[in-house]
C-alpha cells in the first residue's frame, strides 16, 4: 500500500496555515497523517520516502522518531551541502517568477519554457495545484501578468495582446487570472531549517 498525500502548501489540500513550511510542522503532519488513518489500531511497517523537500521533511520525521512504526527512510535527490548552496540562489529564482498568469496554459507554459519543469506531460500535472485563481479584491500590479510566449513542446496558444489593467480587472471578475497558492519568498525563514545538519540527522535514525 503507498500512501502519497499532499505536503502542507502542495497539491490541492488547504491547511489551516499553508505559509508555515517549517520542518517541525510538516513532519508533525506526517505523523498526524500516519494516526487519523489508522486511529486507535496499530499502524503497520512504515517506509518513509521523500523527494527534495519531501526528503527533508522525511528524514526529520523519522530522526524524531514521530512515526515509530517506521522501518526505513528512503530520500531521493536531497544532499545537505548541495541544497544550503542552492538556497542562496533561490532569491534570484523568485524575483525571475511571474507572480500571475491570465490563464493555467500560459503557467505551464512559462513553467516548461523557464526550465521549471521539464516538459509540457509534466507540467501538466504539477503546475495547476500549484495556483489559485485571484479573488476580485486581490491586488495585482500589471507588470506582473504573465506576457504571451512561443509554445513549448504541445503547448499551443493563440497570441493575445498585452494585458493591461482594465483588462486583467476583467479577467479577475471573470475569475480567469492565477497566481502562485504560497508566496515562496514568506516561507525564506524555512528554508535552512530544512537541510541544515540533514547528514547527522540522516544517520542518527534509527
């Protein structure tokens, strides 16, 4: 049985507090998780895997012993050194993010073309829950709308004029203008709590 569920401030589950990425809160979810499904009967032989973050998150999870049912840990592409020198790039990654997009297409679109994802199959599945449509009051300055681009891979789109305000006014009160669901660059004070010192915490689980 595998059990994928959507980490706090993915896919398309709400919490609470999306904002609060930090690692003792997302692997406090793992383990709250692991007891609604099984609720008063004793959980079987757990397996954590965890992909970037995700491995982060695990390895904290089961160095904390939050899930003692857990009988192994398995991490994909998560390397402490590697990913606290990428963090101090990361600033320069969000300032390049649009932060809407007049249309889903048009984000998976830029999401394939930026290099985010690696084509248009993929960001299929993983660019819409990523994206809430903007409410009516929300605040959106118009050089942050998503500008038109050539298609990528099977990515077609007819070419549309610049947006301007009235325009992406419009496309609010129609409900058709996106942006990103958690502002990465408020999650900041997260971001070394999630590698720092993974490797002695890797190999302190039991």
């Amino acid at each position: 049985q595998i059990i994928a569920f959507d980490s706090r401030g993915h896919g398309s589950t709400e919490t609470v507090d999306d904002a609060n990425l930090s690692a003792e809160s997302q692997a406090r979810d793992v383990a709250t998780i692991v007891e609604t499904l099984w609720k008063d009967l004793p959980p079987p032989s757990i397996v954590l895997v965890g992909h970037s973050m995700g491995g982060a998150i695990a390895v904290h999870a089961a160095a904390k012993k939050l899930v003692p049912s857990a009988v192994g840990l398995v991490v994909i592409d998560v390397v402490e050194g590697s990913a606290m020198e990428a963090l101090s790039s990361m600033q320069n990654v969000l300032k390049g993010r649009p932060k809407s997009f007049d249309s889903l297409e048009r984000a998976i679109e830029w999401s394939v073309r930026s290099g985010q994802t690696r084509n248009a199959e993929s960001a299929r599945v993983s660019v819409p829950s990523q994206l809430r449509k903007i409410g009516l009051f929300d605040v959106v300055e118009k050089e942050d709308a998503e500008q038109p681009a050539t298609s990528i891979g099977s990515i077609a789109e007819e070419p549309e004029e610049k947006i301007d305000c009235a325009q992406l006014e419009k496309k609010k009160k129609q409900g058709k203008v996106y942006t990103w669901r958690i502002d990465l660059a408020r999650t900041q004070p997260h971001w070394e709590g999630w590698f720092k010192g993974l490797s002695k915490l890797f190999l302190s689980c039991p």
